[in-house]
C-alpha cells in the first residue's frame, strides 16, 4: 500500500500487555446515575480506583448541565448523549 501512512500502536488484546505496561486502560462511567447506571457507575469508579487507572467520570463532568436542563434535552431515553450534552 505505497503511500499510506501506517501508525503503530502497541497490542492491548490480552492482559499481558497490560500487565507489562504497553497499553493503560482507561474506565468511563455513564453520563447519568438514573435508574442501574448508579450502581453501574459506584462499580466502575471502584474499578478504577483499585486499578490505579484513570477513569473520565461523564456523570459528574455533566453534572452542571444535567442542573440546567432536564434530560429529554441531554438525552435520549437510553441515556446516550444528545448534541446539547456533547458540546459541554
């Protein structure tokens, strides 16, 4: 394939790898604490506690949006994001 750049990552298929430091996972939680997600979400942020891994917490990131503006503007009834969520 001439002319295609080729980027390299290192392998992060088996535990191995992390284990031996070439890939670092990193745990997201849901955007909201609604219905199971709370306890979804308790149990993913212990997980990454205990990891020692960084976790990017969407539910509190959004916590002054979901203050604002209720969640049939944020979200759709799964609680994936609406754009108005995506842009904060």
């Amino acid at each position: 394939m001439t002319g295609m750049l080729r980027l390299q990552f290192p392998s992060c298929t088996n535990a191995a790898s992390l284990r031996g430091g070439a890939c670092r996972p990193v745990f997201l939680t849901y955007a909201s604490d609604e219905d199971w997600y709370g306890s979804a979400n308790r149990a993913i942020r212990e997980a990454a506690r205990r990891a020692g891994t960084t976790l990017v917490d969407c539910e509190r990131n959004l916590a002054e949006s979901r203050a604002t503006y209720p969640n049939e503007i944020l979200f759709y009834p799964n609680f994936h994001p609406r754009a108005p969520s995506c842009r904060e």
